[in-house]
C-alpha cells in the first residue's frame, strides 16, 4: 500500500526503482535546478532538471564529463 506494506494485488503501487539512476557519462546521480535549456549547473551533478520555480519545461537532461555543462543533444 502506500505505506509500503504488501497487500492485495488490487492495492499494489509498484514495483519502484530500487535506487536513483546515475548518469553513464559521469557516474553522478544527483540533480539540480537548471532554468533554461542553454543552462549549466553551478555544482557538480548528474542530471539538470528545468523546474524554475515550478514555471519551468520539466525536462531533465545529462550533464556532460565536466559534471556542470547539459550534455549536447
């Protein structure tokens, strides 16, 4: 259940990913905020989501071997 407790199949809400997925490119998982598509992180991470204060496209990109620069499409 939402809990976690297995119950009835009717009730069932996964199975759910046993951990974060890590970027191939640099072996980072963590993500941060990036507000455009042309935008680079200003740490380390693996991913860049595009949240802008919830007024952002919702994508998410890979982050290059450097770990800040959105991996080119």
């Amino acid at each position: 259940d939402s809990d976690g407790v297995a119950s009835a199949a009717t009730d069932a809400f996964g199975p759910y990913m046993q951990s974060a997925p890590s970027n191939p490119i640099n072996s980072l998982s963590n993500v941060t905020d990036g507000n455009t598509a042309a935008a680079g992180a200003t740490v380390d991470c693996g991913f860049i989501y595009d949240y802008n204060a919830g007024a952002g496209t919702g994508r998410i990109w890979g982050t290059a071997v450097n770990k800040q620069t959105k991996f080119p499409e």
